[in-house]
C-alpha cells in the first residue's frame, strides 16, 4: 500500500496559491460560460426539494418533474416582472408630471449651490453642457455596450433554465462521477460534503428571500407614510436590488427620487426617501444580514466582504451574487479536508476561545 506524500509547509502553501489563481484565471478568461452555469447549479439546488417530492413521492418522470419545477421557478420571475413592468406602465403616464417637477426640483438646487458656494446659475449650466459634450461623444460606444449587455442578458435568461434543467435530471450521474474521483473510503465524507452544500445552499437562498421581502415590506411602509406614490412598487424594486451588494441600494435609491416626482418635487420628500433608505439599510446590515444571511452561510464578515468585491472585480453583478454561496462551498469542503481545515476555519465566523500559547522556555546551556 502506498504511503501518502507529506509535503513541508511552504510546498502546500505553494500549491494552494498556484491551484487559486489557476482557477481565478479561468474564471476570469471563461466567465461568460462559467457564470450562467453556477446561476443554475445554484437554483437546481434550490428546486431539488420540489424535484425529490415530485419524483419519489408522487412518482412523476424524471423529466416531467425536472420541467415542472423549471417552468415553476420561471413562472415566478415572470410574474414579479410582468407585475413591476404593469405598475411602470402607470408610472409612465406621468412623465410630463415627473418633468415638470424635476424641473423644479434642479431649479432649486442651483439656487441652493448659488446661495452656497456663491457659484452663478450660468456658471452651473455652462458646467453640465460641457459634462454633457464629453458624454455624447463616447455615446456610440455606450450605445454598443448596453445593446452587447442586453443580448448577453437574454442569452442567460435561455440558457439558465436548460441548464437548471440539467441539472436536476443529471443529479445522480454528476454526484456518481464526483464518487468515482476519490477512493472508497473517502465515499462517507463525500456524502457528508454534498449534503452539507445542498443544505448551505439552500439557506443562503432561503435567507435572500426573506430579506428581500422583509426590505420590501419596510420601504414600502416607510415610503407609503411619507406619502410616496408608487410605493409598493418602489418597495418591491428596492427589495430586489438590495440582493446586489453595495450598488443595488445606491441604484433603488436614485430610481425611488426619480419616482416621487410624479407626485410632487418638494426637498423634503426627497430627504424623507433618503431617510427610509438610510433606516431600512441600518435594519438590513445589524439585523437582517447578520440573523439571516450570516447565520446561514457562517463566513465572518471579512471574508464575505473581499469575496463579494473580487467576485464584482471579476464578473460583475453576477460575481457579487454568486460571492457568498461559492464561499460557503469553499469553506465546507476546506474543513473535512485535514490538510486545509485551518483555511476552513480562516472562512468561519466562530467565536474563538481563548487561546494561550504553550511552550518551554528556552534554557540556556554553557
């Protein structure tokens, strides 16, 4: 019987650096094909449950049950944006409202940065028109690159469902290939790796609902009691864009402003939309994230952090989406495995003891 190689410290860590930028750089190269991949592994685990009841308890096809489940998730998404799309449609017939009050709205802003700064309304315009040039002159290629994004964006949309699909039909040959990577006796661990994935997974996406909603509902009250129209809609976008880390508030915001000037232009309910998004995300980051998300996933903050701005760094939106669940993949995977169970705990969000160290001193020998 063969004997395992041990290799010294430096040659571990070595190969660990290696093996993650190796895989950093393919990601990076082969995003576009990675990504919509790891979207639909991830909601395949998601519908699995639905997928096990309706295979094993009411005994449909393999198949039917796979499409049942897809079309399910699919509905729901169409749902929710047939409905947000019915509520801008409403928005849309007070255009020449929101113009007018945004009109007023800048009007008062130049008067306030005149007051000020003692800088001269014309002084302000000349400003913006020469901002405006510069951006019209690079329009074309912004033109390029949204219309690129956009058809990137429906090729996802039709390629997410096939592969969750697969997924979910091929569960038991990819886990039979993952068995046949590793010896017999490593079989135990394995199964206790994919059940805990499958069980992170699930929670982490679980955990995003309900913060979703619980921010939808908030905003909502919060912009429903300072009198804002729109406001379950505006809620619901607001909920949905706070699953993008850091910019997705930022963007709920601005959309919310633009949104209340179908009603009135007036500073104060401007300060009051900025005072309910500052609330609800107070809320949100002290004790949604923490009892919900964290609590899930159990990677500290740190580690979540530099994952969701490498995972931005490296394939945008999606990246920062897919940071947390692939984290959590990691860290489950890094502690059943001996030799890198410290980088599992490096990931963890445990309490540490106190630890003391224990060693001899030194004596000193003539």
């Amino acid at each position: 019987m063969t004997q395992p190689i041990k290799l010294p410290f430096y040659a571990k860590l070595a190969c660990i650096l290696i093996s993650l930028i190796s895989f950093s750089y393919i990601f990076c190269i082969a995003k576009d094909v990675i990504t919509p991949v790891l979207m639909a592994f991830l909601f395949a685990v998601l519908l699995l449950p639905i997928f096990t009841f309706l295979k094993h308890r009411l005994k449909f096809p393999r198949h039917l049950a796979a499409i049942i489940c897809v079309l399910t998730f699919a509905a729901f998404v169409v749902g929710i944006l047939v409905f947000i799309s019915y509520e801008v449609r409403d928005m849309a017939n007070d255009f020449d409202t929101i113009k007018k009050n945004a009109n007023a709205f800048i009007t008062d802003i130049h008067k306030f940065i005149k007051d000020s700064f003692n800088v001269s309304i014309g002084e302000q315009k000349k400003y913006i028109d020469n901002v405006t040039k510069d951006s019209v002159k690079n329009g074309n290629a912004t033109i390029g690159s949204a219309l690129i994004s956009i058809t990137d964006l429906l090729l996802d949309c039709t390629i997410i469902p096939i592969y969750t699909f697969l997924f979910l039909i091929y569960k038991e040959h990819f886990i039979l290939f993952l068995a046949k990577l590793i010896n017999k006796e490593n079989h135990a661990a394995l199964q206790d790796i994919l059940s805990q994935i499958k069980v992170s997974i699930n929670n982490y996406i679980v955990g995003l609902l309900l913060e979703m909603t619980t921010v939808a509902i908030l905003t909502s009250l919060g912009l429903w009691i300072i009198g804002v129209k729109y406001f379950i809609l505006l809620g619901l976008i607001t909920g949905i864009l706070n699953l993008i880390p850091y910019i997705g508030i930022f963007i709920a915001g601005i959309i919310t402003v633009l949104a209340s000037l179908t009603g009135t232009g007036e500073t104060s309910i401007i300060l009051g939309i900025l005072i309910v998004n500052i609330i609800v995300q107070f809320i949100d980051n002290n004790l949604l994230v923490p009892l919900i998300i964290n609590s899930k996933v159990e990677i500290n903050a740190f580690v979540s952090i530099m994952g969701i701005i490498v995972g931005g760094a490296a394939a945008g939106i999606a990246g920062m989406f897919l940071a947390i669940p692939l984290l959590a993949i990691l860290k489950i995977i890094f502690e059943r495995i001996e030799s890198m169970e410290a980088w599992g705990y490096l990931m963890g969000n445990h309490v540490p003891r106190k630890f003391t160290w224990r060693v001899r001193r030194p004596k000193i020998t003539s």
